[in-house]
C-alpha cells in the first residue's frame, strides 16, 4: 500500500492511478490537520476468503501430507493461498498442542470456537503463548459475544493503561534502541502540551547521532518549544537549574545497549541528574526476544511504562506488547503516523482491539 497527499481528493486520487495504475484502489482517505487529503491506495485487489482449515489440521494429522513432499498429488494447492493466511494457519497449528494443557499448565480448548477464533486473530502477530494464553484467558469476561469486545476485554484484562501527565514536576526522560522514534515521539510529546496551553521544554543528549542535533532544532523551532543539547548528565542538571522551565520537560537520550553496563549506567547517571521518570520507546513490530531483553534490562533502571511506536509501519503488532507484557510495563501511549503534530494516541484496549482485527492475516487495511 501507498500513501498520496494532495490539496483535494481528486488530486490525491489521481496522484494514486499515475503511480499505481489502473489497478489502484483506494482502502481509506483522511483528513490532515494541514488542510491536505491523504489517501491510501493499494494495488493488489482483497483476497478472497480463504476455505476453513480441516480440524485435522490443527491436531497435527496433516503432517503425512507433509512429509511426502510438495509434489504429492494435491499438496500444491497450498502455493495458491494468500502467504499470511498459511503462515497464520501453519503457526496456529504449531500452538494448539501448547495451548491445550501443556507442562505449563494452561488448559485451552482449541476446539471451542470462540477460543479458536481469538487465537487465529492473535497468534500471527507473533505476541507468544503467554500472552497469547492471557489474553483469551481476559476475553472470556466479555458480556458480548463478538471478536472486537472480546479481544477489547482481554486487552482490558490483562494490560494497565498510563498515559503520561506532563508537568514541570516530573520530567519525562525517553530511552529505548536507535531507531524506535524517541526524537519524534518527544516532539508529539511537547506539540501535545504545547496545545493543551503547557510550555515544552525539549532536552536531548542524542549529540552523537548524525542530524540529532538539527532534528530537535527544526521540531523545537516548529513547535515554539524551547530546546537544548546536553553532552553530559551535570549538562542537563545545569540547564534545569538556570533555565527553571515551567511546563512539562522531555528528555531525549541516546539509543544505548541493554547489555552494555557502561551504557546503562550512563542512563542512571542522567536519569538522577534530570530527576525524570524513564519512559521505554519501542517500535509495535521487530525482534520480540530482543524487545523483552531491553523491557527487562530498562526495567531495571526505573521504568514502568512505556510507549509503543510506528503502528502505522507494519502490519504485525505483537513485538512491543509482548515486551510490556512480559516485563509487566504499563502502556502509555501508541504512535501512529510520521506527522509530529498528530498521532500520538492514548493506549487504549479499543485501539488495540480495532487495530489487530484490521490486520489479521488475508485483510488489507
């Protein structure tokens, strides 16, 4: 899929049919703040729906058809299905047997329909088999019987929502991987406070990152914010101590090792110099076990929450939450979009709900 902004739909639209031909079809249109009309358009046609998997296939009887290789009679038919809906298939499969009494105790019963449908829902974004277990485990509460409520529920159910409050009191200070989208996430930080009539103070210790340094310029200049450059933690305890700022301080670190304990300690030193609360910025998709390590070693060094970033560029989700599940994080905020001013949304279960139904395997959207 692509995305076209233009000054009207029409223009947009047709922005879309130059690039993608005539094959383009549009799946949604937004209105941005700037007054443009961004449209996303896709060039592949929806795929049908895909025919039910054979029960036999989830209780593991299919494997004879398997072993036999793919030029069994029949056995090709496979290469025509949608590739997310038979990883979501073959990956499912390879849960049920774990997710239906197993040494760890869990007692789900694949055969149940309900139980089904939410782990064919869940299990392809790949958020693990404890949390996958927990959450319909959460879902079975719902008073009402449909796959949006109940995936609500068990969100609901399972994770603590804490969004941020900033104020001059409590210094919110941003760690995480390079690349996660700390800088940007801090600017929609102070753009959110800014308009809610906060002034933002902008910190970032990120000096060594090629274009930091003119990044934080260009969003502090945009947004009226004031910003500085810190190259040490006794920078940052002197730019608090002289510049006295009075609405909320965001703090922008450099992305550091988990498993450098010169790196972490370097983090502790600026966290006790800006007195701030660390907030952990992980992207929603990547390598989940290396998400847990850093939710884990983070952890250690005083964070609680955090915030889960470019929802917007993928379309399995489940990396960050098992990183909060795991390291028992509160969820803060989701990130969305690239645009500063917009799109940094309060963690919600109705988010979460709403954006794993529309990415399940086989849909575009």
């Amino acid at each position: 899929m692509m995305k076209f902004i233009a000054s009207d739909l029409d223009a947009a639209k047709a922005k879309a049919q130059r690039a993608l031909g005539d094959r383009a079809v549009i799946v949604s249109v937004r209105n941005l703040p700037s007054g443009d009309i961004e449209v996303t358009a896709s060039d592949k046609p929806a795929p049908a729906a895909p025919e039910p998997a054979p029960k036999a296939q989830f209780a593991g009887a299919a494997r004879d058809a398997v072993d036999e290789g793919p030029f069994k009679m029949g056995a090709g038919a496979r290469l025509n299905e949608n590739i997310e809906t038979k990883f979501s298939a073959d990956a499912l499969s390879k849960l049920s047997a774990k997710l239906s009494g197993g040494k760890a105790g869990r007692s789900l019963d694949m055969s149940d329909a309900t139980v089904r449908a939410m782990a064919e829902i869940l299990a392809p974004h790949g958020i693990g088999e404890p949390l996958l277990a927990a959450l319909i485990e959460g879902a079975r509460s719902s008073t009402i019987d449909e796959d949006l409520y109940r995936l609500e529920t068990g969100f609901r159910e399972v994770f603590t929502y804490a969004p941020l409050l900033l104020a001059p009191t409590a210094p919110v200070m941003l760690v995480g991987p390079t690349g996660a989208g700390k800088t940007s996430t801090g600017a929609k930080l102070a753009a959110a406070a800014q308009e809610s009539g906060v002034q933002a103070t902008m910190i970032t210790a990120d000096v060594g990152r090629a274009g930091a340094i003119d990044q934080i310029k260009a969003y502090g200049e945009a947004l009226g914010a004031d910003y500085f450059i810190a190259e040490s933690p006794l920078d940052v305890a002197q730019i608090l101590r002289s510049h006295r700022p009075q609405g909320a301080v965001i703090f922008d670190t450099p992305g550091v090792s988990p498993y450098d304990s010169g790196d972490i300690a370097a983090l502790r030193s600026y966290r006790e110099a800006a007195d701030a609360e660390p907030v952990l910025v992980l992207p929603a998709s990547g390598d989940a076990d290396e998400y847990v390590d850093w939710a884990l070693a983070f952890k250690e060094i005083g964070v609680r929450r955090c915030i889960l970033t470019k929802f917007d560029a993928t379309k399995r989700v489940g990396a960050g939450l098992r990183a909060a599940f795991e390291a028992r994080l509160g969820l803060a905020h989701f990130s969305e979009t690239a645009f500063i001013s917009e799109g940094l949304l309060t963690a919600s279960p109705e988010f979460l709900a709403r954006r794993l139904i529309a990415s399940r395997p086989g849909r575009f959207g």
